[in-house]
C-alpha cells in the first residue's frame, strides 16, 4: 500500500499562507499542516483549524525568521530588536560557537508547545521552521518536549540524495539537500529509538516553495510503498507574500498544483491513499501486526 500525507508549512505566518492551506485542504489534497506559535497570524490560523477538525494540525517549532512565544530572558536566540534571527544560517553560526544556550532553546519551544496546547489545537506532529529540529545536538531537546507533550510523530526531512525531480536545480540547494538529508538520518536514529513515529519517505525540500504541478506528479508518480510526506508551501497572492517574505517562494503556483484535478485524479489513478499524520501511528501499527502474522 502506498499512503500519502501533504503537510502545508507556516500555518500562522500569515494570513495568505492560512488562507491556502485551508483551500488546498478544502478542495485539493493537503492533508495536515503545522502551526507556527510565533507567527503574527497565529490566532487566524487556530480559528481556521478549529472550523477543519479533519485537518492535521502539529506544530512549526521556530528558532528563526518570527518572534519568540517566550515572556521571559531568552536573550541567546535572538537579536537587539527582540527577534529571532531572520534565518537558518544566522543561528546556526550562533549555535554552533556555542553562543546559544540550550536552555533557552529548550524554555523557548516548550512555550511555544504549550500556547498551541493552551489555544485548544490537539497537536498530531512536530516539525520545524527551516529543519531545525534535525541540527546536531537539538534532537534530544526536541525529544524530551514530544514526551512531556505526549507527542508521538515527527517530521525527518531527509530526502532521498539521488532524487532530482523534473525540474533542473542549483548546485547551492543540492549541496544543502545532502546536509540536510545527512543531519536527518543522523537525528531519526535518536527519534527514532525514543520511539518518535515518522514517514518513511520525504519529498519537497529540493522544490521547497516551488512544488509546482509538474513537480507533484513526478513525486507522485515515483511515490514507493508505505507512507511518505510531501512538504508543501501554498498561500494566496504570491506578490503581497513576496513583499514581505524574500525567499523566492512561489505560493500560489503551490495553491494551484495542490488543488489541480490532474493532481487529484493522478492519486486516485496511483490508488495512493491521502492520509494525514492524525492517522500516521495508527496505520504503522496496522501494517506492523500484519507482517507479524505471516
């Protein structure tokens, strides 16, 4: 069997980007989303999710690119302005000369844990804006987080290395796919022995916001036995988006692909089944019994 979960990122960020991930999960295929506590659109995002119970809703653990959930001194992660740091190579030069200290890290995200909690959302999964989650010496606070939370499903972006879409790609975002993918493999062995459930294939790092219809089929397509992730990024109006987010992304090109009836009907051609991580464990567990019997 071949069971898929499309997971939109963001959710919370902004209002466009909660916008998409509701239509795409209304009318196309996205299954579940995670929700950034920080974003200035948080509240949006939790009214929305409450109006889609049968909307996957974890969590978007942020160390970058937002504000921090925490009131109190977290004075490591972020910069003079009160800010984290606007992006993944900022912090991580920070961290990896030891400039951050963990128990700002670990007081930060457990706050952020508990406002998704405390604004009513059941959280399914954890993952993290900009793959932090997998950076070498963070698993174990992640982990210890998801069993206070009684969390049980974790994202593991590690993207097969000799998966290369139809799309032509940048040395620069091979090169941080491998990292990527390398860091990964490296945290699922702790998550995984901590007994943290997770897809067993990832898709959409090397078409991170530009998972264009092309792009979806392909994946699709190819998609192998068991359950895999596709991560995603929809979102209304690509110019109001891209005034205030720099990345490139191309947000409503994913809202088009995700809600595309050749996508929809490609599924359903592939006899894929869309799940979304509220039924991850329970499928996983499912199959497990089923090999054990034969």
């Amino acid at each position: 069997m071949r069971q898929l979960i499309i997971n939109g990122d963001d959710f919370g960020l902004h209002e466009l980007i909660n916008e998409g991930i509701i239509e795409s999960h209304t009318n196309g295929c996205l299954t579940s989303t995670t929700l950034m506590a920080g974003g200035p659109a948080f509240e949006h995002a939790v009214a929305l999710a409450k109006q889609h119970p049968k909307l996957g809703v974890g969590v978007h653990l942020a160390l970058v690119g937002t504000r921090p959930a925490a009131r109190a001194n977290v004075n490591t992660l972020v910069t003079r302005d009160g800010q984290f740091f606007p992006s993944y190579k900022e912090f991580a030069w920070q961290y990896l000369q030891g400039k951050i200290a963990k128990e700002h890290i670990r007081y930060e995200l457990w706050c952020q844990m508990q406002k998704v909690i405390g604004h009513g959302i059941s959280i399914t999964h954890i993952d993290s804006h900009q793959h932090l989650h997998v950076l070498p010496g963070l698993a174990e606070i992640i982990g210890s987080l998801a069993a206070e939370f009684h969390i049980e499903k974790i994202r593991i972006p590690s993207e097969p290395v000799f998966f290369f879409g139809p799309s032509k790609n940048s040395f620069s975002r091979i090169a941080a796919r491998t990292v990527l993918t390398g860091c990964s493999k490296i945290a699922e062995r702790y998550y995984r022995k901590i007994g943290l459930c997770a897809p067993a294939q990832f898709y959409g790092m090397l078409a991170g916001g530009a998972m264009s219809q092309q792009v979806l089929q392909h994946i699709i397509k190819k998609l192998p036995e068991g359950v895999s992730e596709i991560m995603v990024h929809p979102g209304r109006d690509r110019q109001a988006l891209s005034q205030l987010f720099t990345w490139g992304y191309r947000w409503q090109d994913e809202l088009e692909a995700l809600r595309s009836q050749s996508v929809l009907q490609e599924i359903k051609d592939s006899s894929i089944e869309l799940i979304s991580y509220q039924q991850l464990g329970k499928l996983q567990s499912a199959q497990e019994a089923e090999v054990s019997k034969i």
